[in-house]
C-alpha cells in the first residue's frame, strides 16, 4: 500500500455480507477546497448500512460504507479555518469504512477532550438521531408517557436515557430477559417482552387505558401497527427505522381514531446546516461530560471484519453500538 491508496471496504454491487470486500488498493482521496482530510481511528456501524449495502436505499456502485466516523485532522483544504491539522474530529457523512476520508465541514465537530475517540465515533449518529427525535420530531414534556421499540439497542437506549431525562415515563420493549434488564438499567420504568406479550394490550393495562403521547418505532414492519394502536388520543407515531422490513402502505383513515399523527423523521432533514449540527453535537457532548448520557458499546471489529460486523447488528442480539477500528 502506498501513500496514494489506502484500506477500506468497498461495495461492488449489492446484496449480502459477501459483497462486503476488504482492500488495500483504493484510492486515497485528496482533500479539496472546503474540505477537510480526516485519518479514520474509528467508523460506526449503523443499521443504514445494511440498507445501503443490500440496496434498499441505493447508492451508486461502487461505494465505500460507512456514514460517521471519528479521528485525525490529516489535511484541510483552501478556505477552511474552523478546523486544522490534528484536531480530533467526529464526523457524519458518506464513506466512513476507510482508513481516510475527505469531506465537506457542515457535519464536522471538534471533540472535547474529556470524549474518546471510540465514544464519539460510538455517540455521534445514534445520540443525534435520539436528540432530534425527543426535542424536534415530538419534543418530550415533563409528564409525558412514552413507548420506545428496542429499548436496549443502541439507539433505543438513548432515547430511553433523553426521555427520563426530559421528565417522561418510559415504556420500553425488547426480546430478551437480558435485554429486559439493560433496558431497565437506562430508565425504563416498564418493559414488555414483545416476543411473549401483546404490546398494545399491556401498553393500555400500564397507562390506564389512555395510551402514550409518543411511540418512538426504529424497528418497521414488525411493530408498526402495534405503535399505532399504542397511541392516546392526539399522539404521535415517530417511525424512524425498518430494522424488520419497510413499513407498508398507510391508509390515512387509519389515523382518524383518536385524532393521531404520524411522521417519517429523519436525521439529516434537521440538521443541513453546519450551524444546526454544531448545535445538536454539542448539547450531545455536553450530555457525555455530564455523565447525563451513557454511550454503550457493544462490540469493536476490525475494519477488515465488517462483513462479522453486519452479520451481528442485523441478527438483532446487540446492546449498544458496534464500531470498527481502522489499523
């Protein structure tokens, strides 16, 4: 490998863990005006890059994986002058499965010291993807009772920690007695084994039959209509995943009942502006410095392992977040 070409994984066509393909040979990318070159110490493994690598959300081919990552200012180009050689940075962006990346500043932050590296490669897309659904998609109040699918996952988990910490009663739901008990660690107050128990029934016998003001539904297909049927009157329905398969067509009149709303967030419509990222990154690192916050990790997989990684996140057995580490 010389210094033109670097590691990575790269996609030549979709489908599954086999086209994940490990190399030495790609090209390095040289850093433009506007951009910074960041030296990846670590890059997180979402439940988006499987969509993008089995091509339900299509990418042109071919592609490096990967959206968020954390390491080393190696170079910066003409006119940036936030950011300089040697700053750690965490970052949110395509092609974070490489041993560098070059990218422009708008979804850049610099990490407070007191933060790892692994944390924030760990915290960055998850935490603000939780931050923007419980204060922008349906901002939790004081009082307000909640239902969070995946209570124990990497995301699930901090949405159940941001809703305690807004003033919520949390309902969680998970498969596993373990589960059960990490979910409860991070503050659920109750917690329904979905794989044994009808979740709209026990959600109604929790709240009294009112149901929640908010289900928050990374998981899709498999808990969308139990979601629906969750909600009180005048709730809101925050579908932001389709870790089971994609939601189906929605009848509209299916919302009639109780007056409820449904909505299809996503994390990068809140934050397209460098000014809106830098502000939710920051209330995020504020939160870790606390120790308001706990960034959980499941398991750390080398970079030439990413084929493992996703076998892991797609069987559903995580708790927390998994990351791959580039040597």
């Amino acid at each position: 490998m010389s210094s033109t070409t670097m590691k990575a994984i790269q996609v030549a066509k979709t489908g599954g863990i086999e086209v994940l393909t490990y190399t030495t040979s790609v090209a390095r990318p040289a850093v433009a005006a506007g951009q910074v070159l960041v030296k990846n110490a670590y890059s997180g493994v979402n439940f988006i890059d499987t969509y993008h690598r089995g091509g339900l959300y299509p990418l042109p081919l071919p592609f490096i994986p990967g959206r968020e990552g954390a390491g080393v200012v190696e170079a910066v180009g003409d006119g940036v002058t936030e950011f300089a050689v040697g700053d750690r940075v965490a970052w949110m962006g395509p092609g974070s499965y490489a041993e560098y990346t070059a990218m422009g500043t708008t979804h850049v932050t610099k990490i407070p010291a007191s933060v790892s590296l692994e944390t924030a490669a760990a915290g960055l897309l998850q935490g603000l993807t939780a931050l923007t659904l419980v204060k922008l998609a349906y901002p939790i109040k004081q009082g307000d009772t909640v239902l969070i699918h995946a209570a124990a996952g990497g995301t699930g988990g901090l949405l159940v920690q941001l809703a305690k910490h807004l003033g919520a009663t949390v309902i969680g739901t998970t498969s596993s007695d373990a589960k059960v008990a990490e979910a409860t660690r991070l503050g659920a107050d109750h917690v329904i084994r979905y794989d044994r128990e009808n979740i709209a029934e026990r959600v109604k016998e929790i709240t009294g039959g009112k149901g929640v003001h908010a289900v928050y539904d990374g998981v899709g297909k498999a808990t969308f209509q139990a979601s629906l049927d969750s909600l009180g009157r005048r709730g809101f329905l925050l579908t932001f995943g389709n870790a089971s398969g994609k939601v189906p067509d929605v009848n509209v009149f299916s919302l009639t009942k109780n007056n409820v709303y449904l909505a299809r967030p996503t994390l990068f419509e809140y934050i397209k502006t460098h000014e809106e990222f830098l502000e939710l990154a920051q209330e995020l690192f504020a939160l870790l410095e606390a120790k308001k916050l706990e960034v959980r990790l499941h398991k750390v997989y080398p970079l030439s392992a990413a084929a493992e990684s996703h076998t892991e996140i797609e069987a559903g057995k995580t708790v927390g977040k998994i990351l791959l580490k580039v040597e």
